[in-house]
C-alpha cells in the first residue's frame, strides 16, 4: 500500500503542520466560556503508530518511576518549565500536573489524535535540544529549557503543542484530587476558589458515570410527566363531565 507522507509533520518547524482538530475543537468551546473548556476532554487503544512510548496503566506504579521514563520524563521537565517554582504560588510539580496528564492519556477518554499529537511533541523537542543543545531536553538548565520553549512556540506546531500543555496545568490546577492533580485543594487555596460539594470520588468521576443510569432518570422523569399530563387530563376532562351532566339535568317540581 502507498502512504502519501506530503502532509506528514516531522518536527515543530515542519511546513506542514496543520492545526489539529481536537485544538480547533477546544478553541470553540473556549469561547462558550472556560467552564466548558476545563470540563471538556475528553480510552481509545494503543498508539500503534508510537511504538516507542508506552501508555498502559499498569506500566507504573508511581510518579517519582513514572518520571524516569520517556515521554514522562520530557513532558514532567516541560510542564515544570512551563509553571517552574515560585514565592507567589505552587508549581506544576506541586499541583501533580504530570499526574494528572498522566490520568488523561491513560485513564480517561481523551481522543487518539491527542495523543499522538502530545507524544510526537516530544520527540520533535528532544530532537530540536540535540539539534541546539547536543543533549535532551530534561537535562538541559532552566535557562536552556527556557530558551527552547521559547524558540519552538514561534512555530504554528510549537504554539499548539504548548496551549496543549497549558490547558492541561489549568486542569490539573482546578480539578477535584480525585482526576490526579491539585493535591489538597493547592490550587483552589492559591485561587482563593471554593470549589462545590459533594466533591467525586474515584468510580464517581465524569467518565465513570454510567450512561444508562442517565437515560434511566431521564425516561423516568419522562414518564413522571406523561402522568401527571395524563392526570390532569383526565381530571379536566371529569371536572367538564361533571358540570355538563349537572347542566343537563332535568329540574324536578316539588308539590305543595
């Protein structure tokens, strides 16, 4: 079988990077108001095309493991550039971002060209830090890390793939611990943002909700009205009966 490879991208600097759909799709939501954003997001098998990295759940059994493998250990090193320790509120190492990604590559249903679009970033970025810096980009300095984010977010593929990772710090920041990130409210408290109650559980979460228990309530409530219209009909239509039959009926004469 012939594969045309003209509309492949190769690297962040690639002219033929073209906005992926997911990207296109979240920006629409986004000006529907960011709620809707955080809460869209979307488990879609194997990455067949990236033998290299693997995504199952059972690979590891922590963070501080997880990290020591690629891709983790370039995107937990991106993430930390992207929102590195400070004085004035908590990193991304603080908040579980890593975690949290890792709980949206694995667990949730986060839609394959997603994926493949987050890993293939970073291969590109250890390519482009071998190609400037002759080393990965988890072992360069901040000021190295810094200037190559820098240089890869002036491209249209390096612009996406850092919104991409940005949003996904946001969530890691505002979601309940149980999605993997934002450890003890950290995120809430540096916000000063009082999340809602009853906060969800692990089995409890948006893509563990069960859909038939949602069409359930829905057909309940659904018939719970066809009732009551039907009753109420019911009861207009004895109501009229009544009063018509009352209407009809013949006055007696009382003898003296």
């Amino acid at each position: 079988m012939l594969v045309n490879n003209k509309n492949i991208c190769t690297s962040f600097f690639d002219k033929n990077h073209q906005t992926p759909e997911f990207i296109k799709d979240k920006k629409k939501k986004a000006q529907q108001g960011r709620r809707h954003f955080l809460k869209s997001a979307a488990g879609m098998g194997a990455l067949a095309s990236l033998p290299t990295f693997s995504v199952s759940a059972k690979a590891q059994t922590s963070l501080s493991e997880l990290v020591k493998t690629e891709p983790w250990l370039t995107l937990d090193a991106t993430l930390n550039q992207l929102l590195p320790s400070s004085p004035t509120g908590p990193s991304a190492s603080e908040i579980r971002a890593t975690a949290y990604l890792y709980q949206v590559m694995t667990v949730q249903p986060t839609e394959q060209d997603e994926k493949e679009f987050i890993f293939k970033g970073v291969g590109w970025l250890n390519g482009y830090a071998n190609s400037e810096k002759s080393a990965d980009f988890a072992k360069l300095s901040f000021s190295d890390k810094e200037q190559l984010l820098r240089g890869i977010s002036q491209s249209s593929a390096g612009q996406n793939w850092l919104n991409t990772l940005l949003g996904y710090i946001f969530q890691a920041m505002l979601s309940p611990a149980s999605y993997g990130g934002n450890p003890d409210g950290i995120g809430w408290q540096w916000l000063e943002h009082q999340a809602g109650f009853p906060l969800p559980e692990k089995g409890q979460r948006y893509f563990e909700l069960p859909t038939r228990a949602r069409i359930d309530l829905i057909s309940r409530v659904d018939h719970s009205n066809i009732q009551i219209n039907s009753d109420s009909k019911r009861i207009a239509n004895d109501t009229k009966h009544t009063a018509t039959s009352r209407k009809k009926s013949p006055q007696g004469t009382r003898k003296s």
